[in-house]
C-alpha cells in the first residue's frame, strides 16, 4: 500500500462517527463525479444523445402521494401475469 493510502486509512481510523459519515458521502460524491464525467465524455460524441450541460441543478426529489390500496404499478404488473 502506498504511503499516501496507509496516512489516509490511519486517519480515517481515527474519525468520529459522525466524521465518517461525511467521508464516506464525500468519496461516494466523488465517484458518481467521476462516472458521470466518463459517461459525457463517451456518450459526446454519440448523435442520438443531448445531454444537459454539467452545472444543471437537476431535478428535485418528489416524494410520492399517500394513498390507500395497491399502487397503480404493483397492480399493472399483476394485471400482466
């Protein structure tokens, strides 16, 4: 292991709960940073594909609506069985 990797693993041993937890959301940010970036870049060059520029704030998370019963999906799929 190299050494910036054995000081890295050192450090993260020493974290707080609530510190590791931050980490941990910071190099899974990283990642999808890095697989989104790869994915523009292949699919760039490709006509059939418009993608948005890369500070688009995205779409915002909707919860869905309470109801009772079975959702419509749930039943859509028992309906093709």
């Amino acid at each position: 292991m190299s050494a910036i990797r054995e000081s890295l693993a050192e450090s993260v041993r020493e974290l707080t709960e609530e510190e590791a937890r931050k980490t941990l959301e910071f190099v899974q940010a990283l990642r999808r940073r890095t697989e989104l970036a790869e994915l523009r870049r292949r699919l760039a060059g490709k006509p059939g594909y418009r993608l948005p520029s890369p500070e688009h704030p995205g779409f915002p998370t909707v919860e869905p609506a309470q109801t009772t019963g079975m959702p419509a999906s749930q039943l859509l799929v028992r309906d093709r069985r």
